[in-house]
C-alpha cells in the first residue's frame, strides 16, 4: 500500500510541475489569453501544497537514544537528534467535533476506535522545508514538524510513550 501511495504521489507531483511548466510556456506565447494561462499555472502550484504535505506527513518512524529517524513517503531518511525535539501538540488534520465523532460511529461502527494524533515539533533547521507546512498548520511558524496518528502508526500508544519520554529527556 506504501509503495502505491509513494508512485502515486511522485507521479502527481510530477504531472503538477510538467503542467505549470506549460501553462507558463502558453502563457508567454499566447498574448492577450496568457493571462488565464498564468492563473492556471498559480492554481496548479497551489494543488501541489497537498501532495508535499502528504509526503512527509506521516513518516515511517524509528527510535534511537540519540532522537528519531524519519523515513518520508519521498525522499531520503532523516535524522532529528534528541535535543531538537521541542513538544507535541494535537494534529491539527484530524477534526475533534462531535458531530465528526457521531459520524465516525454511523459509518464504521460502535467498535470503531476515534483517530487520534500529534504534530511533534521540531526545531526549523532540524528538517528540511516541507516539514515546515505542518508546523504552520500547527500554529507554530518557527519550527517544523512530523506528524503521528493512530490510524497511520502501528503500536500507537506505545509510539506516544517513546516520543513523549525522548521529549521529557531533550528539555530536561
């Protein structure tokens, strides 16, 4: 299922950059309508903040003493030492209505388990910058941040244990 997700996300990011690229190249050859071209070319760039996010949204995890290690749906692993780790808040993707909650139960039943999840904060130059756009969707502007839920993370609250007591050791 990863891998089908990682092709789908690099081809989509590739088809969004091979179509800005061309609405731009319309834009400068078509005059007067290269206006609207250059509007589309802005609406696709802004089609590709999803798909950035959705690749480094959810990372495979791997704890160590020394901090984390993050393997994004693209690209390379990364190392985030200990003493970068700043907090947790609430992942701020997962709605906590209760409207969402009776929804939640209508569809999938009353042994349905609620989603549950945390951005942890990470200092900015830890990560490179598409960690950053969580971290802005968490109201924290200067920092930068991966995210945990219980629907993408095996063994969850354990996971929660593990970051929770590298955080006390990194501010303590």
């Amino acid at each position: 299922m990863r891998r089908a997700l990682r092709r789908l996300t690099a081809l989509g990011m590739a088809l969004c950059l091979a179509a800005i690229l061309a609405q731009l190249l319309l834009a400068l050859l078509s005059g007067g309508i290269g206006v609207l071209f250059l509007l589309s070319a802005l609406f696709t760039a802004t089609l590709l903040i999803p798909l950035t996010l959705q690749s480094v949204l959810h990372p495979e995890i791997r704890l160590s003493a020394e901090g984390i290690w993050l393997r994004p749906l693209l690209g390379r692993e990364q190392f985030v030492p200990r003493r970068a780790l700043l907090g947790c808040v609430r992942h701020p993707l997962i709605p906590e209505s209760e409207a969402n909650a009776a929804l939640e139960r209508w569809l999938f039943g009353r042994q349905h388990r609620r989603r549950e999840g945390y951005a942890v904060l990470v200092a900015r130059e830890a990560l490179p910058p598409p960690y950053r756009l969580l971290a802005r969707l968490a109201n924290a502007p200067d920092a930068a941040a991966f995210a945990i839920s219980s629907s993408t993370h095996r063994h969850y609250d354990q996971l929660c244990a593990a970051i929770a007591a590298l955080l006390d050791d990194s501010t303590g």
